[in-house]
C-alpha cells in the first residue's frame, strides 16, 4: 500500500480511537493509547492494554514494562523506530486489571484494522491476552502462555502468509527474572526472522 494512504488511514483511525466510548474503559481514562512506531515496519507487537504511564502520556509500553521492553530490544538489536507497537485494548483498565472479555471484543477492531493497514509479516504478542486473540484469529489453539511462548507459528490472517510469536509479558518479567531471558528468546527469534523476510 502506498505510505501516504497507510498513514492517512492510520490517522483517521487514531481519531476515532481517540473520542472512542464503544466500552465502559473510556470514563477512566486520561488518554487513549492507539499505538505508535513504522507503519513500514515487517514486524508489530501487541501488548495488552496501556498502564498508568501509558494513559498519561498516550504511548504504549512508556512505563517499567516498557523500559525492560527497551533493553531487551536493545540487546536483539530492534529500535523502537523499527517496530509498530501496539495493544490489544487502546485505554486503561482502572487499577491495570485484566481486559474483561466484552472489552476485548469491542476495543480489538482497531487491531484488526491496525494489522489491516501495516500488513506486517511478523506478529509478536506479549501476554496471554494478545495471545489468545491473536491465536484464535488465526485458527491456533491457545493453552497457556507458557506452552505458546518462544516458538514460530505459521498462520494466515487476511490472505497473506504471517508468523506468528508469542511472548511472556515484561511486566511479567519485573516480578520473574528467569521470564526476562525466555522473552529475549522470542524477540530474538523474531529479529532473526525479520532479516530473512526482509533479505527476499
Ligand atoms: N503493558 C501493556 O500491555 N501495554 C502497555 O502499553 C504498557 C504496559
Ligand atoms: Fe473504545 Fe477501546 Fe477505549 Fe473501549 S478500550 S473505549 S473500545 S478505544
């Protein structure tokens, strides 16, 4: 697709998002977060929904998730400038509490509208949640994070061929040092696979 067009239709989907009120989340937030990063990019990540950082500042994954997030980017050596991040639910659960379910399914059109525009050939979800969706998207089982986890799933989402990888979530990881390591796996494997896809 033509970047001017990706961009126009991006833009015009961060103003609906952004006067949204499809579920209750919309009174407790300060700020919507749509997502942010190269609408050019091979590769998305989906977390799950922003935290208290995050509705303050209208950018996904800006809190202590984030900046373990950022170093294990560094070490796989992916900018953030690289990457399209994202999450599955756009505001804030009040206290961060898990998404209920009938907030996933009215907040996850703008994802699916999202990876309609990026047509990103890589996918890599952090946490159950985006997990799960992404999985039953895509026609794949979902047991648990930690069997998904750390492996590359070959899927079809809108006609195009996509790899799919799952990952432990950060915030996870700042309560379970070993999840740190087993994230850097998975991101590591999507670094590796996004220089194949990108050498055709
Ligand atoms: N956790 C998430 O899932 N997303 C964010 O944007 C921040 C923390
Ligand atoms: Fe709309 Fe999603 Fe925010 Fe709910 S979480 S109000 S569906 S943008």
């Amino acid at each position: 697709m033509d970047p001017h067009l990706k961009n126009e239709l991006m833009q015009q989907l961060i103003a609906e998002i952004s006067i949204c009120k499809k579920c209750g989340l919309w009174k407790n937030r300060k700020n919507p977060v749509p997502g942010e990063g190269d609408l050019n990019a091979p590769i998305v990540f989906i977390g799950e929904a922003p935290g208290r950082w995050e509705d303050m500042e209208s950018k996904p994954f800006v809190g202590s998730a984030g900046e373990l997030l950022n170093r294990i980017l560094r070490k796989a050596g992916l900018s953030r400038g690289s990457i399209y991040i994202t999450n599955l639910v756009k505001c804030r659960p009040p206290g961060n509490r898990d998404p209920h379910i009938s907030e996933i399914e009215s907040c996850s059109p703008y994802l699916d509208q999202q990876l309609d525009i990026i047509k990103p050939k890589i996918i890599l979800t952090l946490g159950r949640h985006s997990t799960s969706y992404m999985f039953s998207k895509v026609g794949l089982t979902f047991r648990s994070i930690s069997e998904a986890q750390g492996k590359i799933y070959e899927a079809k989402l809108g006609g195009s061929k996509i790899y799919l990888i799952a990952s432990y979530h950060p915030a996870a990881a700042l309560y379970n040092m070993q999840l740190e390591g087993e994230i850097e796996k998975s991101i590591k494997l999507a670094k590796d696979l996004m220089n194949k896809v990108e050498e055709r």
